[in-house]
C-alpha cells in the first residue's frame, strides 16, 4: 500500500474521530461519560500530532493532559454533585438557533477561504529534520535559545495561576471546625491539664441569692 | 542565542518579575504587623520601574530576543502610565482594602504581574508575545475580580469574565493560526509582526489572511471592550473589587491600545484599507451602546462601565484613522482616558466604607454639602470624561476627531460629535445628583481620612485641569513616538 496514502487515510481517520469525540463532550448527558470522550479527544490528537511528526508534543499530550490532568478532572466531576438535569435546561431549547448559527457560519468559512485553499500545501522542510536531529531535540534547543523568551513568560504564567489558585482557594473562614496539627504539637500539658488541689471536706456553700426581679 | 544586550533592553520588565517574586516571599515571610508595609514597598517597586523604563529609554527603536520585544517610544509612553496609573490605583485602594480586610500579598503581585503582562503586551514584536502577555494580564486581572470571595457579585463576575476571555483568546488564537498559516503558503511561515508587515504582497492566500485578521479585530475587541463584544464590562466592573475595576478600567485599556497598535499596524498594517473600515463600524457601535444605554444606568459603577464603552468607541476613531497622526491621537487618548477613569473611580474608593460601597449614583446624593472638596474632584473627573473644556478629555476628543478627518472619515467624526453631545446628559446627571440633590437622611459622605489617598486624588483629578490647559508637552510626545 502506497505509505502516503495510508497517511492520507489515518488523518482522516484520527480527524474525524478528534470531531466527533470534541462533539460528544458538549452533547453527552453524563458528564463523566464527557469527561472520558474529553481523554478520547486529546488522544486522538495526539496520533494527528504524531502523523505531522511531532512526537514530543504527541507524547507530553498523552502523559500530562490525559495521564494528569484529565484523571483530576474525572475525580473531581465524581465528587461533585451536579444537577444533571438542570445543566441540560435550555440546551435543546436553543439547540435549533445554535445549529444554525454554526452551519451559517461554516458556510461562511468555506466560502470565504474556498475550497480551493484546502489543497495539498507543500510546507518547508521540517526543521528537525533539516538539522538532523530528533524532534524532542530540536525542540529543546529551539525552546531554550529561540523561543526562550515567550518560554520564561510562559513560566511566569503558571506561576501567577499558582498564586491565584492560592488566593482564591486558602482562606480563613470563620465557624469551620477544623484541626490546626501545628497547635496539637505545641500543646502544653500544662494547658489542658489542671491539678487541683480540693480540701477533702467541702467547705459549706452559701447559699445563692435570687436573682432580683427588674421592677416594671 | 540571547545575550547580555537582550536583557539590558528588558530590563524594566526582568525587575519587576523578581521584584513581584521577592514581594511573594517577603509576604509569606513577614511578621503579621509588619506586613502594611508592604503597601508602601509594592508602591516604590512600580516607581522604580518608572525610573527604570524613562531612564533606559533607547534612542530609536531596539529589539531583543529576535524581535520578539520591542522597545520603542510608543512601548515607553504606554509602560510609564501604565505603571504610573497603577501605582495610583494602590494609594487608592489601600482604605478599601482594609475594610474589607482583602490587604494580602497576593493583591499587590497579582497586579504586578497584570503590569508585567501589560509591559510584555505593548512591546511584543510577535504574534507569541502578544499572547503570552494577554494572557499574563488577563490572568491576573480574573484571579483579581474574584479576590473578594466572601461575597456572590464577584465571583459571578469572575466566571463571566473567564469565560468570555478564554472564548476572546481562543478566537485571537484562531486568527493568529490563520495569519501564519498564510504566511507559510508562498513563503517561509512566520510569527514576527515585522515580516507579517508585508505578507499580503507574497502569499497565495490573501482570504486566508483577510479570515484571521477578522479574528483578530474579534479579539482586540474584546480586549478593548468595545460593543458588539463589550458584554463582559458592566457585569465586570459592577462586580469586581472596586479598586481591580480601576485598574481594569486603566492600565488594562492602554494595553488594549497597546496591542491594537502592534497588531494592526506593526503586523497588518499592509492591510489597513481592509480593517479601517470594521474598526470604524465598531467604533459606531460603541459610541451608541455607550452613550445610550448609559442613560438609563443607576449604578455608578455601571454608568462608567458604559462609558468606557463609548470611550473605547472615540479611541478605536483614532485607530481606524490608520496613519501616524492617528495612532498618536488614539494614544493620546487612551493616556487620557486611563487618568480620568482613574480619577472618577479614586472618588467612589475615596467615599466608600465598610458595608457600604459607594456605587449607586443616589448614594453621592448632597455630597456637595458633606465633603465639598471630593465633589469638586467628581466636578472636574466627570466633565473631563464628558469632554467639557477646558478639561483634558475635551482635548482628547478633538484630537481623535480631527484625524478622523483628516483620514476623510468626516461621517465617523459627525457621529462621535452627535454622541458627545448624548453623552453629556448621564455625566450632567451624576453632577446634578452631586450638586443640587439633598442629602438622604443618614447619609455619612465622608471621605477616607487617608492622607495619601486625599492628597493623590487631588493631585488626578488636578491635573485633568492641568492637563488641559496645558496639553502641548504630553501631546508632542505622543507623536514624537510615532516620528511626527
């Protein structure tokens, strides 16, 4: 079988699945059955990612996003309790109108780009493989003296996530029972036990005085 | 391979992230009393910067990294009053915070790191920097609406801001992924603004370019806030912490500029008869949804949101000019816009108080009777947004006007006249509330005995009367940046 057209074949293979799961998150009613196609999503991309020889970036997909990320997402979906039904309110209602809007808009698209532009391109060469390299490589060198500048600020960006996470989320909330571990090492035994010492006979109590009744 | 050069030139930039990083630490690190302090720290490190950007100012444009940081007068203007409002907006905010007992270290770094993405925004020379810098900015400014979460409008605000942000993204994204695939088809695809500069003439798909570029302007709209994607600002600057919505409403615009300016000019500005007509169409629309549904608005902070709205309509005139004159009435503007907005919000921060935030336009009723001078500051903020000479948003207005002109757009300049005019009805109105209204029983109005806040406030609001009589300096600088 001629190797390009197997190519051919697999993109649009991995295309229309890539569509059709990017579709069934926003369509299926259980959200962990969404959250699951999410995975399917990203993996499929991954296989177009590594079709165009990106394997590096087909790899870090897989292990971050759909090894990381999406199993937090899916644990956190599984403890949330959210109202099914009521997510789903409006979306057939609006179903129509939305359908339209993105055929139209489809329509435009094609129309103002054509079809005619979806041709074969023959890109550059790929730079990798100009440099003889492997693409994890090229990548790393590239990331670390041409691109480094939007790399450090990428960086910058994950750190501001961090301290928003953190700003949002670590907050002292009056009335919450909670166990403060660095109070419960400290503790004194002091502080918690008190030794009295009582005479063995009680001592006659006087007896309490009622109290006044507020005159009216 | 970077070198010591490239550093040197973005070394405003580098100081700020290690400064917002020290500030980090000293934050976790402090003793619980000293930690007031750092007000006063985070404000030197913005003045710093200042002196820092003004001081390395190059003599004529430089890059660094490959071109993918500009620094050029327009980026200098933008970042001295970008860090310049900024640092206001901390005096102001310092009384509003400890009432609602949001004074933390995350407040001051948050805004910083706005500020670095802001620096990053007006001096980007690639597609690449002018994302990663929005999304530095916009970021923080999400994480800074949603500070106060002990209340429901704020995060309300947060999720709507997110949200439509993160749509606003992905649609530049998808603009700029279509402008360098255009750029690859004919020759070598790239993402430097300067070789976009002259992609038209060589590719093979022009429509392809002409697609992304719509997407773009989508996303600069956005940004800027103007309708018809200007849905996010009233939820926005009604909910979020007012202090974040002054810098919103500030700092956030002249970035917006920033990287209108970047974009459209430095990268498609081979292109410019293609979008001076959808800036001008958006420029109509912000004027009208602006100054009309203003009117109707009982918010304070609200009617200013719509204001901004119509501001941003008057700033994209300027742009859609699409020559230099242009560009330096836009920033010139946008400068303008950013004082006085500062201004208008600094009185509602001034006047508010634990439980009590300031924002309805009944709430300043009689103010003129409690507190005279915080009335006239109001005086003179809303005139000057309302374009009232002598002031300096008068002037401001002029400016975009004329070169609206000059770029024979006179149908575009009788508009913004005519909205001028509408305009003036709501901040007439807020005055009228001020001035001639009695004050409702048990209204207090009294403002912040903050000597810092009192003293920076009327500095702002003074100088949009200095500024006005006296505009020749700032405006020649202006267009010394863009070589007029």
């Amino acid at each position: 079988m001629n190797p390009q057209l197997f190519q051919l074949i697999c993109f649009y293979g991995f295309g229309f699945i890539t569509v059709v799961a990017a579709l069934s998150v926003i369509t299926l009613k259980n959200t962990v059955h969404a959250v699951l196609s999410l995975v399917l999503t990203f993996f499929s991309m991954a296989c177009l990612w590594m079709l165009a020889d990106a394997e590096f970036l087909a790899l870090a997909l897989i292990v971050v996003y759909v090894g990381a990320v999406m199993v937090l997402f899916l644990f956190v979906v599984m403890m949330l309790d959210i109202d099914q039904e009521k997510i789903r309110e409006g979306f057939v209602k609006f179903l129509p109108i939305g359908l339209i809007v993105a055929v139209a808009m489809l329509v435009e698209m094609l129309g103002l780009i054509g079809v005619k532009a979806m041709h074969a391109q023959v890109m550059g060469p790929d730079p990798a493989a100009a440099a003889g390299v492997s693409n994890t490589a090229w990548l790393g060198q590239a990331l670390y003296t041409k691109y480094l500048l939007p790399f450090e600020v990428a960086a910058l960006i994950l750190t501001v996530g961090v301290v928003a996470a953190v700003a949002l989320t670590l907050r002292q909330r009056v009335g919450v029972r909670h166990e403060s571990a660095n109070e419960q090492v400290r503790v004194n035994p002091r502080d918690r036990i008190r030794i009295v010492k009582m005479d063995a006979v009680r001592p006659a109590q006087p007896t309490p005085v009622p109290p006044q009744e507020p005159s009216s | 391979m970077p070198n010591l050069n490239d550093i040197l030139i973005m070394l405003p930039e580098l100081y700020l992230v290690v400064a917002a990083c020290l500030l980090l630490l000293l934050d976790a690190f402090m003793a619980l009393k000293e930690r007031p302090w750092l007000h006063w720290i985070s404000i030197a490190v913005l003045l710093v910067a200042i002196y820092l950007v003004i001081v390395g100012q190059p003599a004529q444009s430089v890059t660094a990294f490959g071109g993918m940081f500009v620094r050029d007068g327009v980026s200098e203007i933008l970042k001295v009053f970008a860090l310049l409002t900024t640092a206001i907006v901390f005096v102001y905010a310092r009384p509003y915070l400890i009432d609602r007992k949001l004074v933390t270290g995350e407040f001051y770094t948050l805004m910083i790191f706005a500020v670095i993405g802001i620096m990053l925004l007006v001096s980007a020379g690639s597609l690449i920097t002018v994302y990663l810098g929005l999304e530095l900015l916009s970021l923080s400014s999400y994480a800074l609406v949603a500070l106060n979460r002990d209340a429901k409008l704020p995060s309300e605000a947060a999720i709507k801001y997110f949200v439509l942000g993160a749509l606003a993204s992905g649609m530049l994204l998808y603009g700029m992924s279509m402008v360098y695939g255009a750029s690859g088809m004919g020759g070598t695809p790239t993402l430097d603004l300067a070789q976009l500069h002259h992609v038209s003439s060589y590719t093979t798909a022009p429509k392809l370019l002409l697609f992304g570029l719509i997407f773009m302007i989508v996303g600069i709209g956005f940004k800027l806030g103007a309708a018809p994607f200007h849905m996010w600002i009233p939820d926005v600057y009604q909910g979020a912490p007012t202090p974040v919505t002054t810098f919103i409403a500030s700092g956030s615009k002249l970035a917006a500029f920033g990287m209108a300016y970047r974009l459209l000019d430095a990268g498609m500005g081979d292109l410019s008869h293609q979008w001076q007509l959808m800036l001008a169409v958006l420029a109509v629309l912000s004027l009208a949804i602006g100054n009309l549904v203003a009117i109707v608005q009982t918010n304070l902070k609200r009617l200013l949101a719509y204001s901004t709205i119509s501001h941003m309509g008057y700033l994209l005139l300027g742009l859609s000019a699409a020559s230099p004159e242009g560009y330096a009435a836009a920033m010139f503007y946008a400068i303008c816009y950013a004082l006085m907005s500062v201004a208008a919000f600094g009185v509602i921060l001034a006047l508010a108080r634990s439980g009590f935030e300031c924002e309805e336009i009944s709430d300043l009723k009689g103010l003129n009777q409690k507190s005279p001078w915080m009335a006239f500051l109001m005086l003179l903020a809303m005139f000057s947004l309302a374009g009232v000479p002598p002031l300096f948003g008068f002037w401001a207005k002029v400016l975009v006007l004329e070169s609206a002109i000059h770029a024979n757009m006179l149908w575009l300049a009788i508009v913004g006249v005519v909205f001028a005019i509408i305009g003036l009805y709501y901040y007439l109105h807020v005055i009228k509330v001020v001035y001639f209204d009695k004050p409702a029983e048990g209204s207090v109005l009294a403002a912040k005995p903050d000597i810092s806040l009192r003293v920076v406030l009327s500095l702002n609001a003074l100088a949009l009367l200095a500024l006005g009589l006296y505009w020749g300096p700032l405006l020649s600088w202006c267009r010394s940046a863009f070589g007029l």
